[in-house]
C-alpha cells in the first residue's frame, strides 16, 4: 500500500473513519483507501450525494473522467480511453433503476 499523499498515515491498520473518498489528482487515486477513483466507497457515496440525480451524477463523472484525462496526458501518459470511461462512468448502469418497467397485467 502506498503512503498516501503525506497526510500523516500511521500505518499499523490505523483509520481515520472522517475521511472522504475524493480523489487524489493528477493520479485519480482515492485518497483515503489508494484505489483508482471512484473507488468502491466513493461509487456508495456519489450515488448516496445525487440519489435522484443520476443524470447530474453522470456529467459529473464525464467531467471527472475528463480531467483524469488530461491530467494523464498533461503527465505524458496515454489514458485508455476505454478503460477510463469504463472506470468513471461504466459502473453507473449498475445503480441505473429500471423506471419503466411495470409488471403487466
Ligand atoms: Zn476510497
């Protein structure tokens, strides 16, 4: 596991409960548990924070997906796109309700 950003981690399984999954740029990585953002808890929370706002939910990870971009290419890195869509936006359709569908009669 990688040290985080500096904020102090005291190894030895310590947590700090407080702390939010956001991610850690340019790597994208989650600040609190060092996966790739979003990571699983950050998934629970977005959907938790735009509960009914799927849609606000997806520009917003669109416009995360694309900074991560940037912020690849910006390190010289070349971003698989798909991959990063996948990862930002792709586990979405998981959560997605199926609003239409009504038993028949
Ligand atoms: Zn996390």
């Amino acid at each position: 596991m990688m040290g985080c950003d500096g904020y102090g981690q005291h190894g030895q399984g310590v947590r700090l409960p407080c702390r939010p999954h956001l991610p850690m740029r340019p790597a994208w990585l989650c600040r609190n548990c060092a996966a790739p953002w979003p990571c699983s808890r950050a998934q629970l929370d977005l959907v938790g924070e735009f509960y009914g706002h799927s849609l606000a939910l997806a520009l917003y990870l669109a416009s995360c997906m694309n900074e991560a971009i940037q912020d690849q290419f910006n390190l010289g890195g070349h971003p698989d796109l798909v991959e990063m869509h996948a990862r930002f936006l792709g586990w979405l359709s998981l959560t997605r309700r199926p609003r239409h569908r009504r038993p028949e009669r």
